[in-house]
C-alpha cells in the first residue's frame, strides 16, 4: 500500500527505530502464525509499531528514516508487509558508532555493556546493511550505521545483506578515527577487518595450485593478527613484520604477494621493484627506504594498536639485500639498504603495524641477517605445481573461454593436466602418440608456462580464422574454437625451463636402445630398482650409482635411458661438452647452481655425470686433473638434499682406476661393470638391427666378439 510520510508523534519515539502507523493499519502488516507485526518501507528497512495519534493512511517516521528513504513529510511511500524467511536471524552485526551532534566531547563506550543494551531495545527488529539507527546511551545521543548484517547458516552472495535480532546475535563495534568514541572490552570479538571477505577462494582470485602454501602464509603471518590486540598482548607475542616468498620464475611469488595485498583492509600497499629504490645521489636511496615506511610509523604513534596494518612489497628484493660485503662498486649502497632495511624492522623503534613481503628466486643472495625471526622469517618457498595445481591453473586461465564457447567440447582440462603431469592416459588411443612424445617434456611447467600454453594454443585457433591473403576478411566469431589439438600443438612449443632434459638425453641414444643381453639387462633392472629405492624409499634421499666400463660400451645411453624411464619430474645430464671454455671456478659454479641447486627444488630427481674423468680434465700424461672439479665432486655427492627431496645421482667413466686413486668411487653408493659384447649377445643385436643376411649374421657376431656396443651399433648402419 501507499502512506503519507509524518513526524514521529514524540521525541523519545525517535530513538525506538520504529515506524509508527494507525491501530486499524497495522492489521495490514502482520506475520502469520507469529505476533509480530512487520513492515518493508521503500524498500530499504523493515519497522514496525502503532501509536493512537497516527491517522489512518499515514505512516510516521523520524528525521533518520526519512532521510534514509529520501523522503519528507507529506511525501508518499510504498509500505508491504514484510514476511521473514525461514532461519533469519542474525549471527553477526557489525555497527559502526557516531555521535548525532558533531563535535561531542570523546567518549569510551564498553562494547559488552552497549551490546546487553541494544540487544534488549532492538530484539525482534530486522536490520538491514547501510541502515542508520539512533538511539540513546548513559545520556549521549548515538547513531550506528550497519557494515554488516551476517545471518546464521548462510554463505555469503550478492543478496542484500538483512536479518532479525536475537538473543544469540553478536555485536561487532566500529568507530572511526575522528569521532571522538574509544570502544573498549570487546574481548569476545574473535574476528577482524584485517581481510575485505570472511573466506576465500583463491581459484577466484586467479591462484592456482598454491593452497597449501597460502595456508601456511596465513597460520604464520595473519593468524595472530585476526584476533584482538589484548589476546595477543597476553600470549606475550608480536606480530610477524616479514615474510619472503622465493622459488623458480614463473611459479606465481609476485601474484601471491599481489592478491594478498588486495584481500586486505585499510591502506593500498606499497608495491616497490628492488631497483627503483637505488639513487646516484649520497644518502638519497637510504631516504627512499625510510619514505616507505614513513606512514607507518605516523599510524602507529598516533593509534597505537589501532593502526592499520601497513604492507610493503618488495618484488625481486635480492637486487638490493644482497649479503654485506659481497658487492665491491665502491659505494657501499647496497649495504646501507641493507642497513636501513633491518633498523625500519627490527631496530630500537620497530614497528608493530609493517608486513614486508619480499620476492626472489635468489634466496642465497641475500643477507642472512634479512631471514633471522623478527625480519623476514615466514620463508615459503613457492614451488612447481603438482598435478592438481596445474588443471586448476588451466581452469583459471581459460574460465572465459569456457563461459563464452571459445572451448571446443574434445577438450578436457583433467586430461590435459595428466598430460602435463606426464602421465599417458589409457583409453583415448587418438591422441595416445602424442601424449606419450610429449611427457617427458611436459611435467615441470610453472604457472607462467602453463598461461603460455593457453596462449599458444589459443594462437593456432585464431589463426585458423586468418588469411594471409585478405587480412581485412571478416571473423566469424562463433567458429573460432580452441580445440585438444591446438592444446597439444601448444606442449610441443612451449618447453618449460625447469624440468627433464629429454633433447639431451635423446641425444645420448640417437638410434635407440635394442636388447644386447642379460648382462646389459640385468644393470638396467638393478638400476630401475634405485630409481624405486629413491622413488619410495624415505631413508634414501640421495642414492649415488657409478656406470663403468670400455668406452662406447653403452653407459652413456644406458643411463639415459634409466633417466628417461623413470618419469622423474627433473633429469638433468652433466657433459664436459656443456661446459667448454669455462674456467675451473665457473664449472664448479655449474655443476652446483645449474644442475644440483635446481634438482633440490624438485620432489624427484636424477643427475646424471657423464664421463666424469673429462669433466675433471683428466689426461694420462702426468697425471694431472682439476682438484677444485674433485673436491666439489666429493661434497655434492654426500651432501643431502633438502627435507622431502629425493635424488638419484648417476655418474659413467671410462677410467675407473683414476677414479678410485683419487677417491671419487668411494662417493658412489654403488658401481656397475657395463662390459662389451659377447658373440651371442652381439648376435642378439645385429638380429634386431635387421641389416644382414640371416646367414651372415653368425659370421658378423663372430668377427665382432668381444667388441663395444657402439663399434656393434656402426657397422651395422654401415652395412
């Protein structure tokens, strides 16, 4: 029905939040099967009540309400009855408090006495968010404004945020900082504004696969921050100021260190590249770390505990917190950053409001004082998706596609994520060639290279579309289809950086691997059960295995090919061919950053050293070699890898007896003798080669008995 807008009938009926109407008139707003008496004006807030002095067809509503509605007196207004749905009550009400009278000398409002208060004067009442309420407390005029209006057993939506008073509901109060009102004793409020939502879907947010990481970020920097101050303050604890987020490129540090500074409350963060901090002018960079910490400390001395939390991001943090000491440019700029860095933390005036988030796939660069508790000591350490990780990161990336029919129906993003993981799937015979050329390059891909793959794959669709002959044709929008072809396409051109190095192995058996007899056989067996032992075995983080034999015996390819069968998710073969013209120190830096630092990152993995005497530059005469090879040699063969790492290093030498006289063989756990062929296993393999005469193949293997595999191997493609 439509009323006529009037004045609250006195002045005390003002601070009820009731809408008044005429006895006859309220008849109209009944609930059924209740006694209450609910009414929706304009579509804003639900009032209910009657007074005598009321005319029939008006309704009477404080200055407040009629503001709220947009209303004046005399105006009309549409009022319905209101009927509450089911379980409706509010869980939560977060009210943000005021003075009506700007200018009110400051109070200390006691949120456990105020919450009895409104509880008992507002029971029954239905609230709705954006709602302006006035009411009378210990002589002060107040008004609260409702933030949130939370109703119990419901997840959050869109819907207009409304619910009914109870006695179960709990009061959250806010004031802002120029009110003049101190709220004190909300000891039973469990929860904070330090995030804009309750929970979170970081699928949503654009991250996938990090779940476990973030939940540890969470436990371990937010998790004290959430409660209030005086729990805190009773633990005797203080907040985490830093955390550093470091692995491989591409694996989402700096999107992780992006979204978390959106989900947060209060002041925008400070997002600052590494370099820019860096002036030419004397003392001006040292100024520019200080800048940033500035508002802060502002914050801080005038609000206490109050302050907000204050974020500062520092993406690729180890181009200026590098160690001290290690950068000799004359100026010891670095070092003062260093310096300052650790004063603004930690130092005799630290704060308490700060959360530094530091980003770096160098983590030995920078300087150990920068990781101790109390600076950036929540390290997390931002891997390589697993296989979970990767279909939901291919989800994210392609949700538009999906909701706009770009994605043809033969693709499957689980199918696609085992194809990523390496893994062939049984059944789908179509694209089973395909899956299976690609799986060994395709299993240690970062978020960045996945996006690539969408990309390249999203190209060969587009490019269907185009003629080269007529650009300017038109597009027919809806035949553009990215289809599991364009999706495999894409596997085979974008190669990810980190991960098994199939080309090279390849190449270490170019014309394949044919049976040559038990003997070979049974090294190949006993080599798959280390690669078992490392696979499952938790008391065998580090197996070592040394191949020798005659050279060309097959230890080359016999290893890559054990490297290759055992779907690691990393393989990398160490050559001295990789390394020439390296100085000794550069190949030691080599073999410990490119090859052995990078296996630490993965789960599983397998380094093969190929011909170790000549990557310790061994020759006869003399003998002479490189110690510094060696020596480096011996300490990464007994050196762990880190918690939950695994790796399997396999060594091949022709020398054995140089070997063993400087003590290299004593590092292997373990030694194979890969010998040559006798006549009847090189019968075995010019029978496979197929490149004789049936009749002349008992003659061949006799003319080659006692030979190597690789002499085998050429004069058969010879004849």
């Amino acid at each position: 029905m439509t009323m006529i807008v009037t004045n609250t009938p006195a002045p005390d009926l003002a601070l009820t939040n009731l809408a008044y109407c005429s006895p006859s008139d309220l008849r109209n707003f009944s609930v059924p099967g209740s006694k209450l008496f609910l009414a929706l004006v304009g579509d804003t807030f639900v009032l209910h009540n009657a007074h005598d002095s009321i005319r029939g067809g008006c309704i009477a509503l404080n200055a407040i309400q009629r503001r709220h509605a947009r209303v004046s007196a005399g105006d009309t207004i549409s009022v319905s009855r209101f009927i509450p749905p089911d379980n409706f009550n509010l869980a939560l009400l977060t009210l943000e408090l005021e003075f009506v009278k700007k200018g009110t000398k400051s109070e200390q409002v006691d949120a456990a006495l105020l919450s009895q208060q409104l509880k008992k004067r507002f029971i029954g009442q239905v609230m709705t968010a954006g709602q302006r309420v006035s009411f009378e407390y210990h002589g002060n005029n107040y008004i609260f404004t409702v933030n949130q209006a939370v109703v119990e057993g419901r997840e959050k939506s869109n819907a207009l945020e409304r619910g009914m008073i109870s006695s179960d509901t709990y009061f959250v109060f806010e004031a802002p900082n120029a009110s003049g009102i101190k709220i004190v004793n909300q000891r039973e409020a469990t929860s904070s504004k330090i995030f804009r939502q309750k929970e979170f879907n970081l699928q949503s947010l654009g991250i996938g696969g990090l779940s476990a990481e973030f939940a540890d970020i969470f436990r371990r920097a937010f998790a004290s921050r959430v409660f209030p101050a005086h729990v805190t303050n009773k633990l005797g604890i203080k907040h985490v100021k830093g955390m550093l987020l470091y692995g491989p490129p591409g694996t989402g540090k700096t999107l992780m260190a992006r979204q978390i500074g959106k989900m947060l409350n209060g002041r925008e963060p400070k997002i600052v590249n590494g370099p820019e901090v860096l002036s030419k002018f004397v003392g001006e960079t040292e100024k520019n770390v200080r800048d940033l910490f500035a508002d802060a400390e502002n914050d801080q001395r005038s609000r206490g505990d109050e302050s907000d939390l204050h974020v500062i991001i520092f993406d690729e943090i180890d181009a200026i917190c590098k160690s001290r000491g290690s950068t000799r440019d004359g100026t010891g700029v670095h070092d003062s950053i260093v310096n300052q860095l650790l004063t603004k933390i930690d130092g005799v005036e630290s704060l308490n409001n700060v959360l530094l988030i530091g980003m770096t796939n160098r983590k030995d660069l920078l300087d150990e004082a920068l990781l101790r508790p109390g600076r950036l000591e929540v390290q997390v350490e931002i891997s390589l998706p697993d296989e979970t990780g990767r279909l939901q990161i291919l989800q994210i990336h392609t949700n538009k596609m999906k909701e706009n029919s770009f994605l043809a129906p033969d693709v499957s993003l689980q199918e696609l994520g085992m194809c990523v993981s390496g893994v062939c799937l049984q059944g789908f015979v179509f694209v089973l060639f395909i899956f299976v050329s690609a799986a060994a390059r395709t299993k240690n891909y970062s978020g960045a290279e996945l996006e690539g793959v969408v990309k390249s794959a999203v190209s060969f669709a587009l490019n269907r579309q185009l003629s080269l002959d007529d650009l300017t044709k038109p597009v027919d929008e809806e035949s553009i289809k990215v289809t599991m072809e364009d999706f495999l396409n894409a596997l085979q051109e974008i190669i990810p950086s980190f991960g098994a190095s199939t080309d090279d192995l390849e190449r270490c058996r170019l014309n394949g691997m044919v049976e040559c007899g038990n003997r070979h056989a049974h090294i190949y067996q006993r080599a798959m059960l280390l690669v078992e032992q490392v696979k499952v075995s938790r008391g065998s983080p580090l197996v070592t295995c040394l191949l020798e034999g005659p050279s060309g015996s097959g230890k080359t390819a016999l290893a890559a090919t054990v490297g290759i069968d055992s779907d690691f998710p990393y393989v990398k073969i160490v050559s001295a061919e990789s390394m020439i013209g390296l100085h000794e120190s550069s190949k030691c830096a080599q073999i410990v950053k490119v090859v052995f630092e990078d296996a630490y990152k993965s789960q599983l993995s397998i380094i093969i050293l190929d011909d170790i005497e000549r990557l310790l530059e061994y020759v006869a005469i003399g003998p002479r070699f490189s110690n510094l090879i060696s020596q480096t040699l011996l300490v990464l063969l007994k050196r762990l890898p880190p918690k939950g790492k695994s790796i399997l290093v396999m060594g091949t030498t022709s020398e054995v007896g140089f070997l063993e006289s400087i003590g290299i063989c004593d590092a292997f756990s373990v030694t194979y003798h890969v010998p040559t062929l006798r006549t009847d296993d090189a019968k075995k393999v010019l029978e496979q080669l197929n490149v004789f005469a049936e009749k002349d193949i008992n003659a061949a293997a006799e003319a080659l008995n006692d030979v190597k595999l690789l002499v085998t191997y050429f004069f058969g493609y010879l004849s």
